[in-house]
C-alpha cells in the first residue's frame, strides 16, 4: 500500500502564465485587508530566515544508532578534499542564499499576521504523519543531521516543507494524525503521507482522503476557536503529490503509452481536490509539480533494460513527469480562470531537481544518482530487500556529498539548495514571494 516505502532547462509554452504584475495590473490579486496589492510587494524578498535555526540542532537520543553501518565509496575511500570543501562552501551558499532570499526590507523579525499552513503530499513532505497515524517505524539513521534522532521524515533531516516554514521564522508543521505531538495546531497542520497517490482516491491516504481530514479539523479547529474562518481563508494550501501515482504505474509494469493515458485522471483529482478546498475557503495555493522519477537510485537500480539520459536518467521515467507536469501547468492556468479570486502558483520542482543532477558537481555533489543510505554499492547503492533504516543497509559519513539519501528521498543538503532556489521565485509562476500569504 505504501508504494515509498516498497523495498524501504524546462521552456516555457507559448501560453506562458501570468505574472505578478499582468495579474496585478488585472486587478485579480489583493491584498484581503489593504485591496489592491502594491507594485514592491511582490519585488521584495521574504521575511528573515532564522540562521540559528539552519544551525541548532536537537538534542541527540539515538547518536550510537545512527552511525551504523557506514559506507565510504570509492572516491570517499580515495580523499575528496576539494570536493569536500566546494560541498561545504555550497551547502554553507544554500543557506546564505536562504538568508538573503528572506532578508526583510522593514527589519521585522517574523510574520505580520499568524501564519496558517496546510500542506498534502506524499513522503516528499511527510512530516511524521505515516509513524503517528499507522505505527510504522521510521529507524535511525534516519532524522541524524538535524533533529538527532529519528522523526519519522524519509530523510538525513529536513524536508522542503520544513525550510520554507522556517523562511517564514514559523514553528514546522505537526502532522495531523500525531495525537501525541502536544500541537495546537495553531499554524496550520500537515495531512501528508508516505505513499500517498491521487488514485485510488478511497484508498488512505490518497489526495481525496487527506483534503476530507482537512474538512474534519477544520470543523473541529473552528469550533475549538484554534483558527477561524479569516486563519482558513487567508491560509496557504500546499499541494505536492503525484510521484506515486506515475511509479506505481511504471511498477506494474505498464507500458510508457499506459502510464502516461492515465494522467488525466490524476490531474483530475488536483483539480477536485483544489475546488474541494476552495469551497472550504481557501483562496491561497502553493502547488509543486513532480520531480525527475528517472533520476532516483531506487528506480535506475529496478529496471532492468535502462534507456538512459546522458546524465544517467531513466528517459521514459523522466518523459512521463514532465508530461504530468504540463498536464499540471495546463490545470493552474485554467483554475486562475475558474476561480477568480484565488491565487495559485505553479512551482517548477522538476527543474531544481534536474538542474541539481545534471550539474551536482557545480553544487558540490560527486554521486548524484547514489543513495547515501542503502545497500549495495556503487553505482545506486540500493537494494529493494535491504533498505535504509533496516539491519544491513549501510550509511556515508555524515556530511558526505549527497544528493540522495535512501534511494527515493533527498538529504537536507539537497533540500536545502531546493528550498533556496523555491524561494527565490525563479521557478514560480506567478513570480509571487512565498511569504505573500503570510506577511503581506
């Protein structure tokens, strides 16, 4: 059921969406309690990033766990000085770049207003929510370079989802199903899980079933007075999913015509899912397209006859989520049509992480199509049977150069640079800053 966890540039069209500015000059963006939004909103940066934060670390309860089994590749074993030292540089320039992207024209140190955050998704965003509502087990070493201990992210530390909350200096999103999390839920609240498709929609904890856990806490927060009807209006809904419904697709051995005719239906239920939530209340959408399938060890180490790219990617895998994220693109414009008065952007996430794999040396990166944390070896060090976390797999040092942590999920290095280059509005259209919804 839990299709993660089995065995665990881009050119624009000629229909190029609006920016910022055309869709201000419309009169189609504003500012809920000021009217129009003005010219330098959407020029300015975000608020502060909080660089103790990047930093801190919590404190460790599993330090001895999570230094099993370590691996040292090849030109680990060999010494990579230099690349060591551009790798630090870079993750260091990851998080300036952070700090600069979120650097406050006012001096303000936080939000101006409460922030509320509702995120759906798979394992990509998953803040926990798979370990609290079903009891899995999400062992060291994973959660190692951050939090010190395992929290039941797919991951060496931080999500995306978990940087960009704390570009807005906000507390990281609770799961929703975590009873124990001792959270009030006062900043939103995260209902994504690992393994989570669109289709089927019945099935937990699909897209349809998350976005009807939203409507149960919403009825429930608001009549526990935690946000009200202005907190869920004004609140931004964060959409990241879709990459288990192409896998699983390719999994069952469909053929590439196969996987891609089922697209639509997909998108159909984003689409369902946004109007559910637009019905709701909500006006503010923050939705990432899928990243390069072909480019993860897990898949390249599965297949067995690989058509690959020249950087080493499944050409078909990667064919298919760039096919999905048009179909994606395509919905967006023709929502920001459908729903007047609600603002939906398109964030490229494919791009950030095809531009990482295809120039991972630039970023410091020696083995991007190689899990950290595995088994097996060069070149994907990933076996089905014997994944991250379980008795036998084995680690890289801490701190090595990364991209891939356990053959499906990035490591907070490469999450770190993703996040930077989200903030930085390239990748976004509409050229909106992420803390529009909360500090504008």
């Amino acid at each position: 059921m839990y299709k993660d966890m089995k065995g665990s540039g881009i050119t624009k069209g000629e229909d190029e969406e609006e920016d910022a500015e055309s869709l201000l000059e419309n009169g189609r963006i504003q500012r809920k309690d000021k009217g129009v939004v003005g010219e330098g909103t959407f020029g300015r940066p975000p608020r502060p990033f909080n660089l103790a934060l990047h930093h801190q670390q919590i404190p460790d309860k599993n330090a001895a766990a999570a230094n099993h089994g370590k691996i040292a590749p090849d030109d680990e074993k060999k010494g990579l000085g230099w690349a060591q030292s551009v790798g630090l540089i870079l993750t260091l320039s990851g998080a300036v770049l952070l700090i600069i992207l979120s650097a406050s024209v006012d001096g303000h140190l936080g939000p101006t207003r409460p922030v509320h955050i509702f995120n759906f998704g798979d394992s990509n965003s998953d803040t926990g929510g798979l370990v609290a509502g079903l009891g899995y087990f999400v062992n060291p070493p994973n959660g190692r370079t951050f939090f010190r201990r395992s929290t039941g992210r797919l991951s060496d530390g931080r999500l995306v989802i978990d940087l960009l909350c704390q570009s807005l200096n906000v507390s990281l999103l609770s799961p929703y199903l975590d009873s124990l999390a001792g959270s009030r839920f006062s900043n939103g609240a995260n209902f994504a899980i690992v393994g989570s498709s669109t289709l089927p929609k019945r099935v937990p904890f699909s897209l349809n079933i998350q976005v009807m856990q939203f409507i149960h806490f919403k009825a429930t927060a608001g009549s526990k007075h935690l946000i009200n009807d202005d907190g869920f209006q004004k609140a931004l809904y964060m959409i990241d999913i879709g990459q288990n419904d192409l896998a699983d697709s390719f999994t069952k051995n469909l053929s590439y015509a196969q996987v891609t005719k089922r697209i639509p239906s997909v998108i159909a239920e984003i689409k369902s899912a946004v109007k559910a939530l637009y019905d709701q209340g909500g006006r503010n959408f923050w939705i990432h397209n899928t990243g390069p399938l072909g480019c993860l060890p897990q898949k390249l180490s599965l297949v067995k006859n690989k058509d690959l790219d020249p950087y080493g990617c499944l050409s078909s895998y990667n064919a298919a989520a760039r096919l999905f994220n048009e179909a994606l693109r395509h919905l967006c414009n023709g929502m920001r049509s459908e729903l007047k008065d609600a603002v939906i952007v398109y964030v490229d996430i494919y791009a950030i992480k095809y531009d990482l794999i295809a120039n991972s040396t630039k970023y410091g990166f020696s083995r991007p199509l190689m899990a950290c944390c595995g088994n097996g070896g060069p070149p994907y060090n990933y076996n089905v049977g014997l994944t991250c976390g379980h008795p036998g797999s084995q680690v890289c040092d801490e701190g090595s150069l990364f991209v891939n942590w356990d053959g499906i999920h990035y490591t907070e290095a490469a999450n770190t640079i993703v996040a930077s280059k989200i903030l930085s509005m390239n990748f976004s259209t509409p050229r909106i800053p992420f803390d529009f919804f909360c500090c504008s």
